[in-house]
C-alpha cells in the first residue's frame, strides 16, 4: 500500500506543502481554518503526523484546579507522564480549558484526567478521546477507564466482615447526589456488597457531608458520634482528600483507632502510611490505569473503532487501622 505523503494531503486540502509541514510543526503563523482543513485531510487520509523528532503527540487535558493538584490527581498525572515518556510519546498538556491553538495541534489521541465539558471537547477535538475515571460516550468517540471502585468498596466491606464488624459505615464529604454520579461506581459497589452479606438497608449506614470543610468539624464530629452511639464498629471513608478531616474529627473526638473504630480510607500517597496508627486504605493502582488508558487510546487510533471500556481492579493495603471487633 502506497504510504501516504505530505503531497497527497496537501492536494486533498488545497494548500502547499510546506503549510502542511508548518501545520505539522505547529506553526502558529498558519491561520485556523487552514490547520483544521489540513488536519481533517491528514487524518482522512491516516497520514503520519509525527514530528521530525519521531515521537508521537499525545494531549492531556488536565481539567482540575490547582488546589487538587495532589493525592489522586497527582498520582495519575505522575502515571500518565511516566508511561507516555517510556514508551517515547511526546506529551501536549491542556490546562483546564479549550484554546483554539491547542485544540488544533497535529495530537494522535487524548488522554482526559478531568473534565466536565464532555460535548464541547468531543465537538472541539475531533479525535479518539479516553476519559480516565469518568464516563464514556461512544456516540461522541470517547471511551473510558475506570478504577473498579465498586470492587473496592466490596474489599473493604469483606475485610471489616472477615474482622467481625457488622454495623460498618460509608463515610463520604461529597454527598448523596455526587456518589450516585461516580463512574467508579464506589458507593454501589457498597451498597451491593452489604446487601450480599445480609444488610436490608445499607443506605441508612452512609453518612454524607457535601462541601464538608474545616468550619464543619463540629457537624462531623456529631455524626460519628451519632453512628458510634447506635453500634458502628468500622468506618469507610472514600475519598483519600478528606482522609485528613476525617482523622481529625476522630482525635478531637479522643476516639482510638483501631481499638474503638475500626478504619479503612481510599489512600493518600505519602500520608496514608504515616498517619497514626498507618492506614489500611483501597488504593488506585495508578500505572496499570495509565498503562490501560493509553492501550486503549492508541488501539482506538489504530482501528479508528470505539474499543470497550475497560475496568482496573484496586488494591487494599492493610495495615494497622483495622482489627477485629471489640465483644
């Protein structure tokens, strides 16, 4: 098969061929019209966009604010970097918001870490997108991977059952309505396994605090003073960026973990092992999701195809926040 050259796109664009190499070089000097018609007739045409450096580009829309930019969000960003730059791709870093001299670089694909604006980046990129930890949309070519929270919330449940605790709490400072959203399915994923393990109504074991900050320790504290009154023995607490606030509540509370409570939390790498006692905690298995993630994005640019989703199972690392109920 004849291997498709800067000619055979310039001729479908109607352009010269050095707007076509200054397009690939991402020349800003070329207006937008022209680079979007020259990047519809290269990729129409599944011409090699690569640089002269050889090296694929990659884009990585990275949609959350400064102030997150650690625990999960650094975990998969550092991920992502690692396994991009291992396997010698050229990573192009979107922040937060669509720009028209980003969105018409020659890419190959796009990695999304976080981003609410799915029908507008699915109309400005008109590319294979990979959304990791969010939903998918194959009408609008974006696939996704998931941590399969749902799996982790089950492993938690059945190491506190296993340990005897049988009145365990869900422990959430995002709130009902945003659980009931998350793709990673983690607040079903509890609810189902405590069904299964003869729980009628699980639902009345969650305590939500949408918002919860600093100023709103007194309504924590009343909460779990509230759920330790009526026999809870353990507590799961789902998101590692509130582990903090949820350890604190607990001390100004004088209550002992895991002597008095028994205590998993989603881990916050770098804290989670130092907090005392260290926490067991259901960790993101960050290479594997961006080692999954960028499977399926470059196999969705190879068979120009939607592929199906895919799910990375977590980790539970134990350590010395859980033991066995007190009789």
């Amino acid at each position: 098969m004849k291997r498709v050259s800067g000619r055979d796109v310039a001729r479908a664009a109607g352009v010269s061929q050095s707007t076509v190499s200054r397009v690939m070089t991402a020349d800003p000097r070329i207006g937008s019209e022209t680079r979007r018609r020259v990047l519809e007739a290269a990729r129409s045409l599944s011409y090699d966009m690569r640089p002269a450096s050889g090296r694929w580009s990659i884009g990585v829309l990275i949609g959350f604010s400064p102030q997150d930019a650690n625990g999960y969000y650094a975990g998969i960003f550092s991920a992502v970097l690692e396994i991009l730059e291992r396997r010698g791709l050229q990573m192009v870093p979107i922040w937060k918001h669509l720009e028209e001299n980003v969105e018409l670089r020659p890419l190959r694909g796009i990695l999304v870490l976080s981003h609410p604006e799915m029908d507008a980046l699915a109309a400005a990129y008109p590319l294979p997108l990979v959304r990791i930890n969010g939903p998918s949309c194959h009408l609008q070519n974006i696939c996704s991977v998931n941590q399969d929270s749902a799996a982790g919330a089950a492993m938690a449940v059945r190491h506190l059952w296993k340990l005897g605790h049988r009145d365990i709490r869900y422990v959430s400072l995002e709130g009902r309505e945003a659980e009931s959203r998350k793709a990673t399915l983690r607040w079903q994923g509890f609810l189902n396994s405590m069904r299964s393990l003869g729980c009628e109504d699980p639902e009345k074991q969650c305590i939500f605090f949408p918002g919860c900050s600093h100023a709103d320790q007194p309504l924590l504290i009343r909460a779990f003073d509230e759920a330790f009154r009526e026999g809870c023995t353990a507590l799961i607490c789902v998101n590692s960026q509130h582990t903090l606030q949820v350890n604190a509540a607990l001390h100004a509370m004088r209550v002992r973990v895991p002597e008095e409570i028994s205590l998993i939390d989603w881990e916050f790498e770098g804290v989670s092992e130092y907090l005392d006692p260290p926490r067991t905690t259901v960790a993101v298995d960050f290479p594997k999701l961006a080692t999954v993630a960028l499977d399926l994005l470059c196999r969705m640019v190879e068979t120009r195809q939607i592929q199906p989703d895919r799910l990375v199972l977590p980790k539970l690392i134990l350590r010395r926040s859980t033991a066995p109920v007190r009789t």
